[in-house]
C-alpha cells in the first residue's frame, strides 16, 4: 500500500572475486564472455534507504557515504534508479535518502562497486516487492538490476558461486543476469578462504571502465572470447570433481590472462608491481615445496587474492605471516571466505 509516511530499508551486500574474468562488454554492461566468481562474507557494503512518496516526476537522491554528502555519486544513482524505473516506474514516485558504509578501506583490491550496487539493487528489489511490482521472489531480478550498476555486481546477489554470461555448459545462464551454480560445487571448494594481499592501495592509474573499452579492438579480443569459455568449462569440471590443482591451473592462468590483456592493450598499461610478483614467486616456491592447496588471483590491479580450502587456513596464514606479509603496504593483510550472500537488515 501506497503511504506519504518514511520507509525504510537496508541491506547488507559482499563483493565478490572472479575465477574466469569478465573483461570487456557490449552496451547495458552485457558481458563480452561469460564469468564466475565467489561471492565474499566479510567485504561488505551496507545500505539503507528511507523513501517516501514524491510530488515531482524525477528521481530525487540525497546520498551520504560514511556520514559525508556525496553530491556527485547521489546524480549517478539517480541515472540509475531513472534507467530501472524504464521497467518499473513506480520507482519514479519516491525521493530517497541513501545511506551507505564498507566494512573495508577505499583501494584494496575489493571490487567496492560489486558489494555497493548489489547492496543497492537489493533494497531497490525490496521496495518493488514491497509494493507489488513484482509479483513473486526472483533474484534474476535484483542480478540485473545490479548488472545496470556495475557488472560484476550482478554475481553478488547470490551466495558462494555465481556465473554470469551466456554458455553452454551452466543451465539458465544468461548475459543479462548472474545464476548461482552451488548445488554443482564440490565440498572441497564450499568454504574457500581468500586472504587479499594489499601490495599497494593507491589508486589505480587505469579505472575498469576504460579497460573494458580497450577490449573491443583488442587484437586478442576473438581468442579471449574463444579461452574464457574453454577455461569455465574445464573449472567448473574442477569444481564438481574437488580438483584443485586444475582449480588453480585456470584461476593463476586467468589472472595472468587480465593482466596480459592490459598490457597488450593499445594504449597499453601494467597495474602489476615488483612487490606484486615477488609474492607470486614465493606462493608457486611454497606450493611446490608443501603441495599446500591454494591459488592466487589478480583484479585489475597489484594486489592479490589467494585461495585455499578451509583445512589448509591454519598454513596458509602462518606461510602469510612468515613469508608475504613483509611485502604488503603496511603488512596489510584481509582474511575473508565465500559468504552466504546478501543479508536483510531492515
């Protein structure tokens, strides 16, 4: 029911890290090539919203990030509100005060817009079922609506393992929206751990948004499409089969790939520092030496992820603090594992 009082709603949402790499897209952040990710726990965004009914036709924002007005970002979720109000206009009735915090510092090898736009997708997919425009519970919904925010956004409105983009070999995949894939995965991987390893936490030189757009004349462009399809089929056979060490072939190989790309890119540019492979060297000496189970992975940027089952976390950490940590900006280290997914506060 339609009211002029304040409501409010707030969801708690995680970023997630890929395994197979979405990089470069067509227009509505619709995805060159199909990717999975791991959906986080502790790398979280919180957002509340307090809307009531509007007497204009435009979408008013009034957004603050930690406490401070941000006039610039509240335009910017006003476009987006404006482009899902399209298909659901009674989001053209409310003004809106948003409000929103990171469990984790600004730089850090976090994909901030991952957890920020599936938090607010969620609490806009809230009001919409809260008002009856939409009729039943579907987070394809909510996946892609986040999709429309930013696109790795669309994979954090589920729990543990989530694909996104079109392929053949995951049912009900969609380049429009993220589907989970955890009754697929084996228990080995159901609680991996990712430790991120902040090698720098300056800002990076070359934003997502511009290297995504260096994909499309990309002369490698028809060959990645080609490897990132080849690479989800033979992981996603990892992890039904609890494989890890073809777990960690393809997610070392992808992460390597992302950087290649960059680097072969007209103009081209290298986000990786010496402290970056200084650490990889020491994770592949350690494996090798220990047979540990683990794997590291890259985003866009120097720092790292690194992988490994939950049996292994007592290792892992101690090889982290013995051996990598001198090497992080500050001996900045955040432990993290696959999360269940957002969480409804209010």
């Amino acid at each position: 029911m339609m009211t002029d009082t304040i409501q409010k709603v707030a969801w708690k949402s995680a970023s997630n890290i890929a395994l197979v790499k979405y990089w470069g897209k067509h227009s509505e952040q619709i995805p060159m090539n199909p990717s999975i990710s791991i959906t986080l726990e502790n790398a979280n965004t919180q957002t509340s919203i307090q809307y009531n009914k509007s007497n204009g036709s435009d979408v008013k924002v009034d957004f603050l990030f930690e406490g401070n007005r941000k006039p610039e970002f509240g335009q910017k979720i006003e476009r987006f509100i404006a482009r899902i109000a399209k298909d659901y206009p009674l989001l053209n009735e409310f003004s809106y005060i948003i409000e929103s915090s990171n469990s984790f510092p600004h730089s850090t090898g976090i994909a901030s817009s991952a957890s920020s736009m599936s938090a607010l997708a969620m609490n806009l997919y809230s009001i919409l079922r809260e008002h009856g425009a939409i009729a039943s519970e579907d987070l394809s919904i909510a996946s892609s609506m986040s999709r429309l925010g930013s696109g790795s956004a669309c994979r954090s409105v589920y729990p543990g393992f989530a694909v996104w983009g079109n392929s053949e070999i995951v049912d009900g995949s969609h380049d429009e929206y993220a589907v989970e894939v955890n009754e697929k995965i084996h228990e080995e991987f159901k609680n991996t751990h990712d430790s991120i390893l902040i090698v720098d936490s300056a800002k990076k030189s070359v934003s997502s948004t511009e290297g995504h757009a260096l994909m499309a004349g990309h002369s490698f462009r028809e060959s990645r499409i080609k490897q990132s399809h080849d690479n989800l089929k033979v992981l996603m056979q990892a992890l039904e089969g609890g494989d890890w060490h073809k777990f960690t072939e393809i997610v070392e190989l992808e992460a390597l790939t992302l950087h290649a790309l960059m680097m072969s890119s007209v103009p081209s540019y290298i986000l990786l520092h010496p402290n970056t492979l200084k650490v990889i060297e020491l994770i592949r000496e350690f494996r090798n030496a220990t047979s540990t189970a683990m794997a590291f992975t890259l985003d866009a940027g120097p720092n790292i992820h690194l992988l490994y089952p939950d049996y292994n976390a007592g290792a892992v950490k101690s090889f982290i603090n013995d051996a990598l940590i001198q090497y992080c900006e500050e001996r900045k280290v955040l432990h993290d594992k696959a999360g269940q997914g957002p969480e409804k506060l209010i």
